[in-house]
C-alpha cells in the first residue's frame, strides 16, 4: 500500500526551514551585489541557483496550504530536483564560483558562496526520491566516460576533406618544382629584351632627331652684292 506523500515524508520541516534560511541569505548576497557583479559569468549560475531555490520554496509553501495536491506538487519538486542534478548545476556553479578564489579580488564572498552552495545541494539531495535521480545521474556520466574512452580505441580515419586537401597540395607541389629551370630562362631573356628595347628606342630617336643637313646652294653675283 502507497503511501500519500505529505510534507513530512517529502522534507523534513526542520531542513525547509533551513534551506529558507539559505535562499534568505542568497536573496541579501543577490541585492548587495548586483551592481557590482552582474555582468560576471559566475553571477548568472549563481542567479539560476537562487532562482530554482526560490521555486522549491514556494512549492514547499503550497504543500502546506493544499495537502490534498501532495502528489502533483511532489512531482513538481522532483523536476526542478532532477533539472539541477542532470545539468549539472551544483557542479557548474561550483567551478564558477572558484573563478571569484583564483582573482583573489572578494574571496570572502567566494567562499560566504561556496558555503551556500554545499548547503543548499545537501538540502536538495534530503528530498525524498532525489537521492534515487542522483545515483542515475551519476551511472549515466560513468556510462558515458567509458563509452567516449572506447571510442578513442582503434586507427583514426582521415576525413574525406583533409585527404582531398592533402592531394591538392601534392599537386601544387608539383605544378610548383616541375618548371623551376625554365622560369631562369624566361627571366634572363626577359632582361635582355628589356636592355635591347631602350637600345633601339635610342636608335630610332637619333635617327628622328638626325635630321638631313641642307645643301648650300651656290653663291649668285646678286648675293654677291647685297652680301649674302
């Protein structure tokens, strides 16, 4: 026989009350330094944390108030349980976190974060059936570690756009070292064309500028008497 799950069996009401202290101090750290801190890439995981908190609670609060909806509201807090375990957030926001100890800037908020964090995840794994998602969670990363380690295993196969890559080097190459004595060639001969055409320009202009000397004609006697 099932038994109807209330708040008692869920969470204690002593760690609610303790994870409400948590979020109370997570919600001060949030407005002291949202100014400061907002545009950090640790502040964002820090704000989903403190956003998923805050739905715990208030679920929490409608399992007190509509005991009747124990199951469905239980339910709800095994999702946002499991959204946190399977994406990794607890671990996300931890190594985020560590970022604020390595700057060396504000290690106190760093660790007064830290501590909220290891708090607030040994809270969330009390709920009951999380612990059961968590063991899942972490066969199924095992799983995965050892199924990428055998895929490691074996030759690796060349893709087909690097071998294509490859033969057309090995074409330039050849394009490339196949005609190297003949471009001497054409360069030398390129040079003495080069000399040979200023040569012949100079021909041609002293033959244009070598205008032909004009007879003198013979003297008459009228030249003679005006004295030409």
């Amino acid at each position: 026989m099932s038994v109807e799950p209330n708040m008692g069996t869920i969470l204690p009401q002593q760690s609610v009350d303790s994870l409400r202290n948590e979020y109370q101090l997570m919600q001060l750290t949030y407005h002291r330094n949202l100014n400061q801190h907002r545009q950090a890439r640790w502040w964002r995981y820090f704000n989903i944390l403190k956003r998923n908190v805050s739905k715990l609670l208030q679920l929490f609060d409608k399992l007190q108030s509509m005991p009747k909806k124990a199951s469905t509201i239980h339910n709800k807090i095994l999702e946002i349980c499991t959204y946190l375990l399977s994406r990794r957030i607890f671990t996300k926001v931890y190594f985020e976190l560590n970022t604020i100890l390595a700057l060396g800037q504000f290690i106190a908020l760093g660790f007064a974060l830290i501590a909220m964090l290891a708090r607030v995840r040994t809270l969330v794994l009390e709920i009951n059936g999380v612990d059961s998602i968590h063991q899942a969670n972490v066969e199924a990363q095992a799983i995965g570690e050892t199924h990428g380690n055998l895929d490691e295993i074996g030759e690796e196969i060349e893709p087909e756009t690097k071998v294509k890559n490859d033969v057309k080097e090995e074409k330039m190459k050849v394009k490339n070292e196949a005609p190297k004595s003949e471009p001497n060639n054409e360069h030398s001969e390129n040079k003495d064309l080069r000399r040979e055409v200023p040569n012949e320009r100079k021909r041609t202009k002293e033959s244009k500028s070598g205008k032909p000397k004009k007879k003198k004609k013979a003297k008459s006697a009228i030249d003679d008497i005006f004295g030409f």
